[in-house]
C-alpha cells in the first residue's frame, strides 16, 4: 500500500515538472508582433483630394507657356528640302580659265551637279505663303515642302533677297495652319524663346519639328557680311540652332513668331555653343511685303561715294577718338552724295540709327534702303559733327 502511494506521488511529481518545462519553453519564445501595415486600410477621403490636387498642379505645370506656344506653332513649320544646280571649275582644267583658250576650246572646264540640301519655314497665310531663308532656297531648282500631316508639297519661289537672306515660297492648297507673327520691336531681353525646325533633316522622322528652349541673349546686333548677305539688327538667342534649323521660327511664350532662325556661331565645327542669330520679324515681314508684290527688293541706286575703313593712322592724322567710321575718298559729281554736300575727307559715324564702324558696316547699311527714299548721314568735319541729308536717286 505504501509502494502503491509513493508511485502516485512520483507521478504526479513528473507531470509537474513537464508542465512547468512546457511552459518555460513557451516563456522563451518571442512575442509574435502585428504590424500596422499588415493592415490594409481604405485612404480617406481627405488623402484622394489631396492626391488629386498634387496631381492637377503636376499637371499644371507640364502645360507651361512653353508647351502651349509649341502647341500652337507647331502645325504651321515645314521641313524644306531642295535641289541646287551648282556650277564648279574643274581642277584639272586649268588652262579653261584662260580666256584664250576658252575662245578656241569653249567653257568645257565648267561643269554642273545636283546638290540637296534642307532647312525649315513656316505657313504666314491659308492659302499657302511660306518664309524661309535665302540661302535654304534662293538658289533652288526643285523644292519640296512637308507639312506636319506627313504631305509633301512642290512649292514655287515668289521672290527672293539674297542681301537680307529671306524667300518667300508658295505650296498649292487651301486652309493651311498659320504662324502669329508678332512685333519684334518689343522683345524683352531675357524672355523665354523657343526655336522649332528641322536640324539635319529629323523632321521627316515623324513630321514634327523639333523644339529647343532658352531666352533672349541680346539685340540690335550689326553683324559683318556673310558671302554677300548683311545681317543688321540681329537677335541673338541661347535656344540651339543647329544645321536644318534656319529660315524656322522663333517664338516667345506667347506663341508669336519675332524671328526667323537663321545663323550659329560655332567653335570649329557644326554644334551649337549658345550663339544662335535669328532675323527681326519686323524686317521679314517688309521684306515679304516686296517679294510678294515685285519678286525682288527694290535698291537700284547709287550713292556715288568711295569711302575707306578708319585705321588707327587715320584716326591719329585726324584726331579722331576711335577707329570706328569711314573716311570720304571719293565723291562723284552729280550724285546723291555730292548732292548731299558730303566732302572729301569727311568722317561718316553713322547712318539714320545704325553706328557705322567700317566700310562693312556701311555697305550692309545701305541694303536697309530703296530707291527714292532719303536718309540722315552723321559726319564729323574739321572736328565738328555736321548732319546731312541724302536721297537715293535711281541709278541711271
């Protein structure tokens, strides 16, 4: 009886003891944790609007100015592509420019090749006028123009001007997109521009012309002679012109056209390094006045004057402060520049509003002119500044 309780007692010392081990091992383990993102919770009310309204300002912001100006030119800029006949001298011929021998064997050291080359413009009218440059189309014999719905288009040369380089083009058709071309007399410096064309042809990619931003750098700049052509009154523009871009538009944030893109600045190759010239709208829009009406800018006359650039000899013989000017060599009689009363020896400083700084400056000055107009000269002589008036007769 005695064995019997002792085992009972063991036993049950044996099951407490599994219990009190079961439940030191459950102790020793950690804490399960829930997580409030274990959770998940439907956003309230005030988290979708707030969402919302980052969204719509998101939003508001990526249809900028800038966007809506591209928006709205956009549809009117063609890619240009034309086909020049260029004449060359052969190398290998060099006897043909002899004129003896071209008397006796022809002019057989010439010849003549197709050459492609591209460029942009822009619509002006519905029914078809396009701006561009001269030297994209002035000397084309074949010229292709495509709009942004993907058509291609022959278009005409209505006229041309190689000294301001501008051409007016006309396409066949009716309710094109048009440009805004607005007032480049009121350029602020610094305002956002954006120049759009077609740089190396990408425009036939997808027919959509390309798009660089920046701002007004300067204006006013009297720029020298390039093979022929005077730019005066230039604006300059930080927007990337490169090569295909000239004769597009440049555009401020309200989407009007106060330029055509037309010259770069380089450092040695084709890039852009931030000089890009654009021409005052103002000016194209005269000067497509005339070609639209006659086909040519009206500048037949002739001063009748020889003049020389200032060097700084002149300037010391002179006393004259700067070597900016031209020296009067050279006036013959009877013309609008003896008939002015300018003298041999006189200093011309400047030209109604444009500084004269050298023979350059003064020969792309007198392309602003027409036939019959009269224009002020300012002259120093004897050291004292005298003013004169000068009209420009028709040549005879």
């Amino acid at each position: 009886m005695q064995i019997k309780k002792s085992f009972i007692y063991l036993f049950i010392v044996i099951i407490i003891l599994i219990v009190s081990v079961f439940f030191i091992y459950q102790s020793s383990q950690p804490v399960p944790y829930f997580y409030k993102s274990d959770v998940i919770t439907p956003p309230t009310l005030t988290q979708v609007k707030q969402k919302q309204q980052v969204t719509k300002a998101i939003t508001n912001d990526r249809n900028n100015v800038i966007t809506r100006a591209v928006k709205e030119v956009s549809p009117a800029v063609v890619g240009i592509n034309v086909i020049e006949i260029r004449k060359y001298q052969n190398p290998y011929n060099p006897f043909y420019n002899d004129p003896f021998f071209r008397q006796f064997f022809g002019n057989s050291g010439e010849y003549r090749q197709k050459v492609k080359e591209l460029g942009s413009g822009y619509i002006i009218s519905p029914d078809g006028y396009i701006v561009t440059n001269d030297h994209v189309a002035g000397n084309a014999s074949q010229i292709t123009v495509t709009l942004t719905n993907g058509k291609n288009y022959s278009a005409k040369l209505v006229g041309t001007d190689h000294a301001t380089d501008i051409s007016l083009l006309k396409i066949k058709g009716k309710n094109f997109p048009t440009v805004t071309l607005g007032n480049s007399d009121n350029i602020i410096i610094g305002e956002w521009v954006v120049a759009l064309g077609n740089p190396f042809g990408l425009f036939s990619l997808n027919y959509k012309p390309t798009v660089t931003v920046g701002v007004i750098s300067s204006t006013g700049l009297d720029l020298q002679p390039l093979n022929q052509r005077y730019y005066l009154n230039m604006i300059q523009t930080d927007a990337a012109i490169n090569g295909g871009n000239s004769g597009g538009p440049l555009v401020n944030s309200m989407g009007d056209v106060i330029g055509m893109n037309t010259l770069i600045f380089t450092a040695g190759s084709q890039g852009n390094i931030g000089l890009g010239f654009a021409i005052p709208i103002n000016k194209v829009k005269r000067i497509i006045h005339e070609l639209k009406d006659n086909g040519s800018v009206n500048r037949n006359f002739d001063v009748g004057l020889g003049v020389q650039s200032i060097d700084e000899g002149i300037a010391r013989a002179y006393g004259l402060p700067s070597i900016k000017g031209v020296i009067v060599t050279q006036i013959i009689p009877n013309s609008p520049a003896d008939k002015s009363g300018l003298k041999v020896r006189d200093i011309i400083v400047q030209v109604e509003q444009y500084k004269i700084i050298n023979e350059k400056t003064l020969l792309s000055v007198f392309q602003e002119f027409r036939t019959g107009q009269t224009i002020k000269l300012k002259v120093f002589r004897d050291g004292k500044k005298h003013t004169l008036k000068m009209k420009l007769e028709k040549s005879k």
